[in-house]
C-alpha cells in the first residue's frame, strides 16, 4: 500500500524529477571542472601543481556542516558576502527555488570537485609521455591530442568517477536541508534525500519513507546500468 500511495502521489513524482535534473545538471558541472583543473594541474609548474592540489585538500577535508555554515554566511541575505560584493542587499538567494537550487549546485560541485580533479589527474598521469610526443611530431594539434589519445586512454577513469558523482549527488542531503532552513520553503525544493527525511522524522512516515528509499536504490541502478553493463562487457572480453 505504501508503494501504491507512492506512486499515485503527483508531488513524489515531482520531487523525482527535481533530483534527477538536479543529479544530472551538478554532476556534469563537476566533470567539466573538475577535468578542467586535472589537466590545469598537469600542464602547470610544479609550485603552481602544488597550491592547487592543497587549496583542493582543504576544501576536500572540510567537514560538511562547517563548510555549510560559511556557504550559508556567504549567501545570507541580511549580512551576507555576496549580497555586499553585487550591491544587492536584502537579496533572499535562498527563497526562490531557481536560485535556492543555483546556491545549491555551486556548494555541491565545490565540494566535490577535488575528488573528480585528483582522479582525474592520477588518470593523466598513466598516459605516457612518449605517445604525445609521438601525435606531435605527426602534426597532431593539442586538441587534437586531447580527444584522440587523452580521453580514450582515461575513459574508465572518468566513466567510473561519473559513475560515483551520478549516485552522490542523486543522495544528496546535508547540502540542502541546511539551506532549506536558511529560509526556503522546502515544498518547493525538496529533493529526494530531504523528502525521506520529511515523511520520516518529520511526519513519523516510517513506512512511506522506507518505500522512497528503496525506489532510490532502484533508480540509482537504473540510471547507472548503462556503465555497469560496460564494465561487466570489459570483464567478460578480459
């Protein structure tokens, strides 16, 4: 009965489709710039390799919950950073869902932009040397390098680590709920981890909430059967 109420909820379905676009939208983001910087740090002097990659372990290493109280600091709309830094004062960013959502995804992609980039870059690293200069000496253009030898050579590399950011961000949960008690109206931004917690702690919907988590799991598989079915086609060739 509880799967039955589940699925004929409207608001649930909404809710799904909020998390997944969320899930997509963030998790894209995350690889773009976190690639960005793998290949920053891998072209860049050793001084300069090693500010990055210790500016990225402090914001790797910073717990969640202290990180959300300088986030919710910066972006408060009474006596927030951002506000003073665009002169917009009394900007609520955190009411309305678009921007609630925007603040949201720049946190989540912050957070977990150093693990993408330090994979990423251990990927870059395999690639030998001798093949680059060898695309070179053919008259192969720097982009040409990156699409044709690069990416291929680290494809498991990033398929893996999209793979990992796809089933993190679809559960995403501290980020938004501490947000959502900076003054948003969590009706309208609840996301999938935040829901459960709704039905609940807040409503004491044990049941119910327990039948979300379960669809959770499942949609988790099913939006990341595509690669499991590749690294089971690899292992099977292998």
């Amino acid at each position: 009965q509880n799967y039955v109420d589940l699925f004929t909820d409207s608001y649930m379905w909404v809710v799904v489709g909020r998390s997944v676009a969320f899930c997509v939208i963030v998790a894209a983001a995350t690889m773009f710039v976190g690639v960005l910087i793998a290949l920053l740090m891998r072209s860049a002097p050793k001084w300069v390799r090693l500010c990055i990659q210790i500016s990225l372990l402090l914001a790797w290493a910073m717990p969640v919950v202290a990180a959300m109280t300088i986030w919710s600091w910066l972006f408060d709309w009474r006596r927030g950073l951002v506000n003073w830094v665009l002169g917009t004062s009394g900007h609520n960013w955190l009411e309305n869902p678009l921007s609630f959502f925007m603040v949201a995804g720049i946190i989540v992609i912050w957070m977990s932009v150093p693990f993408v980039a330090f994979s990423v870059y251990a990927g870059l690293t395999q690639v030998p040397n001798e093949v680059l200069e060898a695309a070179a000496m053919d008259g192969a253009s720097p982009l040409q390098q990156m699409w044709r030898i690069i990416m291929p050579m680290i494809k498991p590399v990033l398929g893996i680590v999209l793979l990992l950011q796809i089933i993190w961000d679809l559960r995403v949960f501290t980020q938004i709920y501490m947000l959502q008690g900076q003054g948003s109206n969590p009706s309208e931004t609840n996301l999938l981890g935040t829901y459960i917690y709704q039905l609940g702690v807040g409503r004491g919907d044990f049941g119910t909430a327990s039948a979300v988590s379960i669809f959770v799991l499942g949609l988790t598989v099913l939006l990341s059967w595509g690669y499991v079915r590749y690294l089971m086609k690899e292992e099977s060739d292998a």
